[in-house]
C-alpha cells in the first residue's frame, strides 16, 4: 500500500519540523527531561505560545468555532513530528479533548470551549482508558451518576492513572461507565480544580511526558451528551491512530540518527555501517518502517473518510507502529554500542518514549488480536 501526503500536507510537515528545530530540539528536550522537580510544568518554555500561534490547537477545531477545519491526516502530521523530536507536552491530548467536545459537546459547550481551545486560551486533556484496560473498555474505572438519564450534571467516582498533563488543563474529558441497566459508559468534562477531584503527579521512565493520577470522590461535573458507545469508540480509534503516528516519528528518526552513526564510527579501518550483517538488519528495519509509515497516514484517513475499513487499519497502523518503534530503538542503543547505553546519550530519550507509548491504546498483540476478531469473526 502507496499512501503519501499532497502538497499542503507536505507545506504543513515542513512548518512543524522548522518550528521543532528552531525552539524545541534535543538540547531543549534534554532540559525539560532533566527537570528533577515534581512540580515542573514538563514542557519548552515559551514552546506553547508558539504553537498557537501556528494554529496547531487549532487544526481539528471546526472553522464555524475559530478553527482551521482540518482532518486527523494533519493532525497525524503534527504527531509524527513531535515523536521524530521526542518534543514534550500536552498538544496530542489536546486536540484529543477538542475532538470530544466537538463530537459529544452540546452546541452550548462547543461555543463555548471550542474557540478557546483553538485559540490557545484554554487548554485540556484526556482520562479514557484505565493503564492495563481494554482498547475498547473507556470509562473502566470511574462511575458517572446522574440523578436522571438525561441530567446534563453528574458526579463522577473512580481513579484513572497515567493521565497527561492534567495539571495543566482548564478542562479533562473524562470516560465513565454509567450505571444504567445496560452499563453504558458517557463523556463527561470535568474542572481539574473542583471540589472531589485529587491530581497527583506521578513520575514516569519516559520524561517527555509528565502524568498523574486522577482521582475522583463524586466530582461534580458536566455531560458531553453525545457521548454514546459510538463517539468514545471513535475518539479511542483517532487516539489509538495519533499515537501510532507518534511513535512512527520516533521510529523514523531512531533509524535515521542510527544509519548516520554507523556511516562514520569506524572500526578495523572501515565504516561499521559497511558490516554485512548491520546492513540485513537495518534494511528489514527499513521495510518494516516503511510499511509503517503508509499503514499510519492510510488510517488517519479512512476515519476521515468514514471508510468501511477503518478498523482494521487503525489496528494495523498501531501494531505495526509499536514493533518498529521498539525494534528501532533498541537498534539504536545497540549500534551505538558502549556510549549508547549510557543513560545520559540521547538514544534513552527514543527509547523510553516508545516503551511508553507502545503500550499506551494497545499494544501490538492487542491489536493483532482485534485484527484477527474484525477480519476472522
């Protein structure tokens, strides 16, 4: 399968990576990542302001709320680029919680927060899956009551560890299991600072990212009334592709740091990159990534376009991206042999990016498992 970007795409690609370069590079992510302090905000200074003003909050915000109107293909894009720069903050789980909002929002709440996202004035993130939960289990975890089916308030009981940057959201879009009869879960957008909510951070072995624990003891907090089992399926399935999109980035990069290593490390006289055996391994690393590469852009799109595979290629972007980004990695560590397993060289930065987030909506057997289900019944 060919699938590659048109001309705009490409433009946008390019604006990412310049923007990247010039304000969040290795050196940049290297001093947010050293940040020893628990209370650090985890992202490049000034990075934010930045981003807003290129308009990436706003790129899946429809243009009737201040948005650019755009689809997920771009915001593939920009996830793809900020895995291939290790970049830390909160920006996927944003445009996450902007999609909730404009799928299950009311016409009163997406006035009223989506303009805001899209402009940067507020920002946001996710609470869908349990660590360890099913792909298709959101709201596992926390239990939302209503005093009535369609009470647009209701309080929300229950822990989800593990969520990104909710110390600084204005808002969280939180999955619960209802508790009617049939246990359908909804979505529900909760204020991080009222009363019953409890974020405590916690430290991960990936320090491109900073999570915690949210915990709810009857939150108060409002429903996004479309958030039937088909729209959190949906949100899941464009996380799951954006998340892929990411570590394909990580892949991508590893194999290219990797390859120009090898290229002037020499031993016995001669580049190592001239070894057999290194080049067999590289070039299958190549056709895996490769095939990769073209499953994460074609998934993106089939949701966009409603296609009747869509499924099934998000599982396949997501099982392909989790084997190449680990395989990638850890090849990068390898071949840069001693100075490459050292915790300090930038190798660990890959590295722990993709452990986490191999794991993070399915890992690949998960998804090998659902193809098998979709495909084989």
């Amino acid at each position: 399968m060919d699938f590659t970007l048109d001309e705009e795409q490409i433009g946008l690609q390019a604006a990412v990576r310049d923007l990247i370069s010039a304000h969040a590079d290795l050196n940049v992510v290297r001093t947010v990542v050293d940040d020893v302090d628990p209370e650090s905000d985890g992202e490049p200074p000034g990075l934010w302001a930045r981003i807003t003003e290129q308009g990436w909050p706003a790129v899946l915000v429809p243009e009737e709320h201040g948005g650019l109107g755009l689809g997920l293909l771009e915001a593939a894009v920009i996830a793809r680029c900020l895995g291939a720069g290790v970049v830390p903050g909160p920006i996927v789980a944003g445009l996450l919680a902007g999609e909730a909002i404009r799928a299950a929002g009311s016409p009163e709440q997406q006035a009223t927060w989506l303009p805001m996202l899209a402009e940067g004035r507020a920002r946001s993130t996710v609470a869908l899956l349990r660590p360890g939960a099913a792909w298709d289990a959101p709201g596992d975890g926390v239990e939302a009551v209503a005093s009535a089916p369609d009470d647009p308030v209701g309080k929300l009981t229950g822990e989800i560890g593990q969520v990104e940057y909710a110390h600084l959201a204005d808002r969280i879009v939180v999955a619960a299991g209802g508790t009617d009869p049939d246990g359908e879960p909804g979505l529900w957008l909760l204020d991080p600072a009222g009363p019953g909510v409890t974020i405590t951070r916690t430290p991960t072995l990936d320090a491109t990212t900073r999570t915690s624990t949210l915990s709810l003891i009857g939150a108060t907090a409002e429903r996004l009334p479309g958030g039937d089992r088909a729209v959190l399926t949906g949100l899941v399935s464009r996380a799951t592709v954006l998340t892929a999109n990411d570590l394909i980035g990580t892949a991508r990069e590893a194999l290219t740091r990797t390859v120009d290593h090898l290229k002037t490390r020499e031993q016995f006289g001669r580049p190592i990159g001239s070894f057999q055996a290194l080049k067999h391994h590289l070039a299958d690393l190549l056709v895996g990534l490769t095939m990769a590469e073209h499953a994460g852009w074609y998934a993106a799109h089939a949701l966009d376009a409603g296609l009747p595979d869509a499924p099934v290629a998000v599982s396949v972007a997501k099982a392909k991206a989790s084997e190449v980004a680990r395989l990638a990695t850890a090849r990068m560590i390898q071949y840069h042999g001693g100075i490459g397993y050292t915790w300090e060289h930038e190798t660990h930065l890959f590295f722990k990016r993709a452990r986490r987030l191999e794991q993070t909506y399915g890992d690949a057997a998960a998804h090998f498992g659902r193809i098998a289900t979709l495909t084989l019944g």
